[in-house]
C-alpha cells in the first residue's frame, strides 16, 4: 500500500499556520489535531475546532494534482505551488491567499512548451512578492527554472538558473529575505561527480545570479542541500558529501555584505556516516543544524548550534544509541531558541520525537509526541515550525495498520 504524499506546512512569525497535502481517495486522509494537557505545554488527543474547510487548489479535478508546497509571510498571505499532470506532461501552478480576500485564482506558472516540472520550492515575504523554483525537463536534461511574481503583475516568464551546464540538475530549494532578495540551491550532477551549486535573485532587478559552487569542491559527491534565510538575507546552507567510504555533512554561511564563508564540517568524522541535513535561522543570524548520522548499527540524530558573535557550537547526540533515528527537522525562534524534532523507531512501533534547545540550558530531554502510546501505530516524516516568540507546531503522517491520517501537536 502506497502512503500519501507528505504533508507541507508552516507557520509565519505570529503563529498563524497553514497546512497543504494531498488527499488520495483509495486511503483515506483525515485531520487530526492535539490540545494542551494540563500546565506541561505537551499535547493530548482532542478534536479539531480552529481549522477551516479545505479549499479545491486545482480547478481542474480530472488532472491528477500532487507535490504541493506553500509559503506564508509575517502578515498571514500565502503562496502554494503544486503539479498538475494535464495528459501531456506535468505543469506548475500556484495560488495566492490573502488574509483579507482569500484564495486567489489559480495561474499557471510553467508556461514553457517543454517536458514535465518536478519539486517545486516556493518562498515568499510580507511585500506580496513570491518566487518560485522547480525541476524542469526539456530535452532529456533535469534542469533548474525560476519565476518571480509581484503583486498587480502576476508571475513572470520562467527562466534557467542553471545556465552553463550539462549535468542534470534535481531538488531546489529556495528562501527569501524581507526586501525580497532570493536565495535557490540545487544539486548538480553527472556520471562523475554531484555538486550543490546555488544563484542569487537581487530585488534590484539584476535578475538571478551566474550559478556558484555552494560545496567545498566540486569533484565529490554532494547531495541533500537544504537552505534557511533571515529577514536580513542572511543564509545558512547544509548538505552531506562523500568523503572516501563515508559521507560528512557540511554547512556554509552567506551574509549579504560578505557572501559565502567558508564551508564548515558539521557533522562527526570516520567512521560515521551523515546524512539528512536541516537548518533553522533566525533574524539574528544563530542557526541549528540537525542531521542523521550511521555507526555502522545504528542512526542517531545530531544537532549543533551556530551563534552569530561565536561560530559553531559542539554537536550533540539528541537521541539514544540503543535506538534508530532518522528524518530530523528542525525550527528556531528570534530568542535562539530551538525545537528538533525526529522519527525514533522502538521495540514496536515508530514514534515522533522531540528535544527542545535554549542558549543557557542547552538541549532539554526529549518527549514523545505521537499520541496514544498505547496504540500500534508508526509515525513518520516529522515536521516543526516555530513562531518569533518561541510556540511551535509539529506535524506528522502516522498509520494504525489501517488508515493513513496526520497529526499536529503545538508547544506553548
């Protein structure tokens, strides 16, 4: 049995959330959400009563629509991105809401006459201001398009970011600062070598960057990047790459006055072996960084602090040795305080886990948040949000053997 595609959602620095999925009618989907227990800010199992009615995205119900992705500004408006396989080939559309109007029109954003979009990222601020990034296919290559839209005008021409290159290119990602500057990575690829490469979009009008090498160099196998922007346009960019037999993750700074530091190795040396990257940063410019690592037993999650008047912290295990433990993510709010949270598998199921992090106390214990203990139930694919004042929201698919459905849990 196929499970649904993962969910996507995020909250704006007020605490306002938005959540995206796609439903699939031979399993069914449902909503569920957690209220507070007593004094503790951890969560039990409750009906929901703040969503709204779900909204059709797509107009179109005889074209199959999935991979949807959504981005939310300080002032509650929102943009969503999907694919919507039109017979022919896969195209990208999106949609804006207003906190004061609504849902918007669906446009089409992929107006190019070529071959199917894929993994589209979408970024968006307070000013109405969106771009959005995708996977494109034409003529046999993968390559890496772009939009931008502005409010009045609509969403612009596509254009390659990638230029120059032959290699495939798959998985962008981008972010976008409060004056509207992007920010987009991707990995690079060919029979030889696989590399994160990354180009700048300037409000200005200069348009996308000349693509850079994001990786230390670009004759390893590099894979995964992940991205997160600050309000100011500061960035910090993670990936893992090959080192001999194993794989290390990595982590690089981008500040608009200076552009790209160094790049760091974050992660542990031989013979461990990293992967899944993600990073939170906030308006000050600390960031944390987690990730999975193998001994070659098991996997356990990591995470290590960057301070902006210091660098990097040491990395810490979050999870226990006796335990596998993978899909980290993590949110940070503007006080440097951090939420990671994690899929940790048990004797007999998997469970969604989470550590909460403050700069004086460090990490605190962990704490399952998958409802009903009890329950046979697996967990996976965990995400976390954090607003400016430090509540957060996690969300995960989980399965009872029989139904598929998705869960949140709020920290306050």
């Amino acid at each position: 049995m196929n499970t649904p595609a993962e969910p996507l959602f995020v909250s704006n620095p007020t605490g306002q959330t938005v959540l995206s999925g796609q439903a699939r009618e031979a399993i069914p989907a449902t909503i569920r959400a957690v209220a507070p227990g007593p004094g503790d800010g951890n969560l039990r199992a409750a009906p929901l009563k703040s969503w709204r009615s779900p909204v059709l995205m797509s107009a179109d119900q005889a074209c199959t629509a999935y991979q949807p992705a959504i981005a939310l500004d300080a002032c509650a408006n929102a943009y969503a991105v999907w694919l919507l396989f039109d017979g022919t080939r896969e195209r990208l559309w999106a949609r804006r809401y207003r906190a004061d109007a609504g849902w918007g029109v669906a446009a089409l954003v992929q107006t190019e006459d070529c071959g199917s979009a894929m993994a589209p990222s979408v970024a968006t601020q307070a000013s109405g201001h969106a771009v959005a990034v995708w996977e494109q296919l034409d003529a046999g290559r993968h390559g890496i398009w772009a939009s931008r839209c502005s409010p009045g005008e609509g969403w612009q021409a596509p254009v390659p970011i990638d230029t120059g290159f032959a290699a495939q290119a798959h998985g962008p990602r981008v972010v976008m600062d409060l004056h509207h500057n992007a920010m987009a990575v991707w990995r690079q690829s060919d029979a030889a070598h696989s590399s994160i490469w990354c180009s700048r979009l300037e409000a200005s009008g200069a348009g996308w960057s000349a693509p850079r090498l994001v990786e230390l160099a670009g004759d390893t196998f590099a894979m995964g990047p992940r991205i997160a922007m600050n309000v100011r346009g500061q960035a910090m960019a993670v990936w893992y790459q090959l080192d001999g037999p194993a794989s290390r993750v990595w982590a690089k700074r981008f500040t608009p006055q200076e552009g790209w530091a160094e790049a760091t190795q974050i992660g542990l040396s031989h013979p461990h072996n990293g992967f899944e990257p993600h990073t939170a940063l906030n308006a000050q410019g600390d960031a944390m960084a987690v990730w999975s690592e193998f001994d070659g037993v098991r996997n356990t999650v990591w995470a290590r602090p960057y301070a902006a008047d210091g660098g990097w912290g040491l990395a810490q295990a979050l999870t226990p040795m006796e335990y596998d433990a993978f899909e980290p993510q993590v949110a940070m709010d503007a006080g440097g305080r951090a939420i990671a949270v994690w899929t940790q598998v048990g004797l007999t199921q998997a469970r969604v886990w989470a550590r909460r992090y403050t700069q004086q106390r460090g990490w605190g214990a962990a704490t399952p948040l998958t409802a009903r203990p009890q329950a046979q139930v697996d967990a996976h694919g965990p995400q976390v949000t954090m607003t400016a004042s430090g509540s957060a929201f996690a969300l995960w698919r989980q399965f009872d053997g029989a139904q598929h459905s998705v869960w949140i849990n709020a920290y306050r």
